[in-house]
C-alpha cells in the first residue's frame, strides 16, 4: 500500500471529484442475482445466493431507502431462508437504505428445475433456474480449467490452485492472526510484508504459528519503500531473508508493484538481481504488477507511458528483441518465474472495469510458465467494511466463476487491509461467501 496512491486520492478529492463509489454509482434501476445457478439434494440447504442492487450498467448501486425483497413469484416449493443452515425461513428479505447486497439460501421440497425469483416493488426482477436433484444424482460441479500440477518444491509446500489471499502488513499480535485464518472456509494464503529494517527473526516465530492455518506468501520488499533500495542491498537482503525463512515461506513476492512511478530509479535491475538470488536458490518466486488501465482505456490512470504494465513489461524483458538476442539472465526470470500478479486499486484509477480475461491473457503469453493472478486488491484507506469494500470483495474473489479466464489463473486477491479488517464481521463475512462463491479447490 503506497504513499504515491494515497497522495492521488488526496489529489482527487482537493479537486472536488472523489466521493465514495456508492455515492457516485447512478440510481438503482435492477436488482441481480450474481451467484451461479445451483445443483442441489432435495430438502438441503443451498450454497449462499448473493444478489446485487445495479444501476441501468450493472454496477453495484446503493438503494436510497429499506427495500423489500419479494420471492413469491417463483416456484412453491423453493423455500427462502436468512441462514446457512436453512432454519429460519423466511417469505421477504429487505434491503436496507444505503446498501446494495443481501445474501440468502434456499432449500427444494421436490424434484426438478425450480425458479429462484426475485422481485421488488421498484426495480426490474431477476431470476434463475436451480436444479434440485435426489440425493444420489447431485453432479459435481464442472471442474475449472486449472493449472498442471505444481512440481514438489525445494523449499516450502506447493500451493494449489484456486488461492485465496488476505495481506497482512504486520505481524503484531499474531495469535489474533491465527484466529481469523482458521475461519477461511478453505485454507488461505497469509501474504506477509516484510518492512524496512527488520531481520528474519522478527517474523520466524508469527510465520511459524500461522503456517499451520494458512499458505505463506512474503513480500521482500512492499513497493513503498524500493526507493531505498540500492542493487546490491536488494540482493543483500533477498538472501538474508530467504536464508532465514526459507523453510516457512512457501512463495517469495520478489518484486511487487514492480512497474510503479513511485519506486524511484534503476528499479529493473534492483528486480533482477534479487530475483536471481531466490531463483537460483530454489524458491519459488512471485512478481506482482501494478495495472494503471491501458493507453486506448477510456478513464485509465497512467502516470506516464513507460509506467503502463505492458509497455514497462516490454522493457523488462526486452520483447522488442528476438529472443537469441536478449539477456540470457533476463530470459531465464521471464521463463522460471512461478507466479506473475497484478495489484488492482479500482478507487484510485477512477472505477474502470478493465477486460480482465485478456488482461491476463496477455500475461500468460509473456510468461508462459508462470501461474497468473491478483496480488493484491483493496482501498487507499481501511474502510472498517464500507459498501466500497464489500463490493470489491463480492466482485473479485468469485471473479473466476463468473469470467472464463485463463487455465493458469489461480485468484490470490490477497485483501490489502485484512491485518486492521481482520475482525470486522462485514469483511470477514463477505470474504468467507465470496470464497464460497468462487471456484473450490
């Protein structure tokens, strides 16, 4: 999380435009359903059904007072309720003033395609057919392209695909860290910052602890403070901490917002050096870009052309060269890097709704070894489970079951904010249903 990005809010709001993107989003006109349809065993309770109050573009918009949520016109004998063990049934939901999601379940009482229909007494419907099915019909679901299987690694566990990634950007009180990771509905993947002026001893004991819950992923150096960074010290401390961690961290974050304007100069160099160091040790190796948007991309926020990530990719790796003419070193971190990221602030680039799929496409083609995914996802500031922020959630945690993307795709997200949100019942409700949402492991 980086001062650069928190100085354009600050720019944005002096300009009198920022306001939170609820507040912006044009007037409810519909409500959606978000949640895929379902297959379900008579008389058992659904997965969580998500739906969504949107504007006429199918953005997330807050309603403007208590809405009522009305579900008789679909079939009988598909029975709503509030909770996840289908006890409280329950004939309206409501929606309330200044929010746009509900969450609810279902149960069928009889066999066959049911229609899941949901009205209001201001809003175009939304509905969908579920399957309810005898108890020894019920298909798995379709699998989702998935990666080749991860090679045992030298050092750390393999991490299996999908990932789904919280951050923290301390490791203070971390038994409370434990905690919050043991209520993942599947074991997550703990993204820990590695800060300026510390030494592996002072995170061997919270990894080690948190390893037991969780997959560990360690960022050698948050983005913010590359500046001071010099090659040499970079390489100093790739090998510093990978030798005092090396047995409790499963993924190496070697470069992250690697492309950003604010990591000062020489910043390719710095990358490849400690790249090299964990490379050559045997880690396996993460790099994590920053997307701005794209040139053609109405509303993008590029700083300047050579900070756009594919223009900035191009150089690193020299793709305007054929291949026999490039730096061999270089080449060989394109083709051995295990994961390539991006970092996604939507705030701070003015809400545009990139083309996610090609997106990460484009990437695969460039590293056509590496597991492909998001970061890091979050806000300038913690929001304490505003709208904004479960809207987020909702959006990209399931983004793979809604979006055909690539089969090296694997997720990550990796909530910013998660350390200071960790016991905020909004986000940690959110996450774990929008875990659920996803695709499974």
């Amino acid at each position: 999380m980086k001062s650069i990005k928190e100085l354009s809010i600050i720019y944005i709001a002096i300009a009198g435009i920022f306001l939170p993107f609820s507040l912006q989003a044009a007037s409810v006109t519909k409500m959606k359903i978000l949640t895929t349809p379902q297959s379900i065993e008579l008389e058992k309770c659904s997965n969580v059904v998500n739906l969504q109050a949107q504007d006429r573009s199918g953005i997330a918009a807050n309603v403007d007072f208590d809405t009522e949520i009305y579900f008789d016109q679909g079939s009988p004998d598909l029975k709503i309720y509030k909770d996840s063990s289908c006890l409280t049934e329950v004939p309206t939901l409501q929606m309330l003033a200044g929010t746009n999601n509900i969450s609810f379940f279902f149960k069928g009482n009889s066999l066959g395609s049911k229609t899941l229909y949901v009205s209001t007494m201001n809003y175009e419907d939304s509905s969908q057919v579920e399957q309810i099915l005898a108890a020894d019909s019920v298909p798995l679901p379709p699998p989702s392209p998935s990666p080749s299987p991860v090679q045992t690694p030298q050092y750390g566990r393999a991490v299996p695909a999908p990932i789904y990634g919280v951050t923290f950007d301390n490791v203070s009180n971390f038994p409370a860290k434990v905690t919050a990771l043991q209520k993942f509905p599947h074991m997550a993947t703990a993204r820990v910052v590695l800060d300026p002026g510390t030494i592996p001893a002072d995170y061997s004991t919270a990894i080690n602890a948190m390893k037991k819950s969780a997959y560990i992923m360690a960022e050698l150096q948050d983005s913010a403070d590359m500046k001071s960074q010099t090659v040499d010290s970079f390489k100093s401390r790739a090998r510093t901490f990978f030798n005092g961690l090396k047995d409790s961290v499963d993924i190496w974050e070697v470069g992250n917002e690697i492309n950003g304007d604010w990591l000062g100069t020489n910043v390719k160099n710095k990358l490849r050096a400690g790249f090299k160091v964990l490379d050559d040790a045997g880690a396996t190796t993460a790099i994590t870009f920053f997307y701005f948007g794209e040139p053609g991309q109405k509303n993008h926020c590029i700083p300047a052309a050579q900070y756009e990530m594919f223009t900035w990719i191009k150089s690193l790796q020299q793709l305007d060269l054929a291949v026999a003419q490039r730096d061999p070193q270089n080449e060989k971190m394109r083709l051995n890097v295990d994961y390539i990221f991006v970092s996604w602030y939507p705030q701070q680039c003015n809400n545009i709704k990139p083309d996610w799929a090609t997106v990460f496409a484009r990437l695969a083609v460039i590293y056509p070894n590496a597991r492909i995914g998001f970061g890091e996802i979050g806000t300038a500031n913690p929001q304490n489970g505003s709208s904004y922020e479960l809207d987020l959630i909702y959006e990209f945690y399931p983004l793979a079951s809604r979006v055909q993307m690539h089969s090296r795709y694997i997720g990550g997200y990796f909530w910013w904010y998660f350390a200071q949100e960790m016991n905020n019942t909004s986000i940690v409700n959110a996450l774990h249903n929008a875990i659920l949402m996803g695709p499974q492991p």
